[in-house]
C-alpha cells in the first residue's frame, strides 16, 4: 500500500514539475511578446515625433528663406516675365530692325512653333528662296519643338502640297458653293390620322 502511494506521489510530483515548467515557458514567452510589441510601439512613438520635429524645423527653415530671398524671387519673376515681353514685342518689330537682310513685306509671322517665314523676293514677283526664322533674345535657346523643325529643314524634309477640298455640290457652278436646304438635316414625323397639323417655321 505504502510503495503504491510513494508512486502515485512521484507520478503527481513529475506531472506537477511539468505543469510548472511548462507554465512558466508560456508565461515568459508572453512576457517577451509583450516586451517587444511595448518597445516597438515606444519606437514608433519615438519615430514619429522625430519626424514631427522634422517637418516643423524644415518649415521654419522655409520661412526664413522665403523671408530673406522674396525680394531676389519677386524681381527675378520681374525679370523674366519682362524678358518674355521683351521677346513677343521683338518677334513682331524684328524684320524692321537694322540688321535683318529682308525686305519686311516679305515676311509672315507665324508664332509657333517658329516665329517667321520669310518669302525673299515675293514682293518683288519672285521667290528666292524661302527662310525660316526663329527670334531669340539674351541667353535663350530652342525648344525641343524648335529644334525639330531646325533638323526638318536641314534635312530638306520641306515639300509643297495643294489641297483642293470638295466643298461644291453638284449642279453648282465652278467656284461656287452648293445651297443647303434647310429642312434637309430637321426631323420630320408623320402626324396620326385625325390630327390637326401645324406648319412650323421653317415650312
């Protein structure tokens, strides 16, 4: 009786330590859990004041820049807003400025993508040859349209094309336009039997 009890003792005991261990892994492995996910809240916590601060420093930065160069950034915004006033006013007086070798009656302003086309001669009865011209002022260069067109013409990628559209309907004369009628493109319906009819205007 007595070695029964001692081994139910000893099987209580070994279930009792194995209870207990493995209690205590669990409970320290939530310990460890819960210390990480604290720490990396802390961090994030951490990281996003930093990053507040950041913002703030850099907007203040900002404000003194903006504070100590306004007056250079409104008169280079004079500046430049002048050059292109200057440039658009050139474009349209430079074939009767001193140095332009054509006859100003010669000349077509287009704007875009270039500025001028000159017909040399045209005036005269004749035609040359025919320029392309791009106005610059101060230190500006060509656009990337630009430049196209300047590799165009280099090239000789330059033809002539007449295009005649077909605007005259039939039985018109030459050099006439056809007449439209203009009930032609009105919708018409037809009313049902017994009821009154009413002439709109263009009937």
């Amino acid at each position: 009786m007595s070695e029964q009890l001692g081994f139910l003792f000893l099987v209580a005991a070994i279930v009792f330590a194995y209870l207990y261990f493995a209690t205590k892994s669990r409970i320290s492995e939530q310990v460890q859990k819960e210390a990480i996910r604290w720490r990396e809240k802390e961090l994030e916590s951490h990281r996003q004041q930093l990053l507040e601060l950041a913002r703030a420093e850099a907007k203040v930065e900002l404000e003194q820049w903006k504070t100590t160069h306004e007056g250079e950034l409104r008169q280079d915004a004079i500046q430049r807003s002048q050059a292109v006033t200057i440039g658009k006013v050139t474009e349209h007086i430079v074939p009767y400025l001193p140095g332009f070798s054509f006859n100003p009656k010669d000349v077509r302003f287009l704007g875009t993508p270039i500025d001028l086309i000159v017909f040399d001669g045209l005036c005269d009865g004749r035609v040359n040859k025919i320029v392309f011209v791009e106005v610059k002022t101060g230190s500006s260069s060509l656009s990337g349209r630009e430049r196209l067109v300047r590799e165009a013409v280099g090239a000789r990628k330059v033809e002539w094309l007449e295009f005649r559209p077909a605007l005259s309907n039939q039985g018109s004369s030459p050099g006439q336009l056809g007449q439209i009628n203009p009930t032609s493109a009105l919708p018409t319906a037809t009313p049902a039997p017994g009821t009154p009819t009413r002439r709109r205007w263009w009937q």
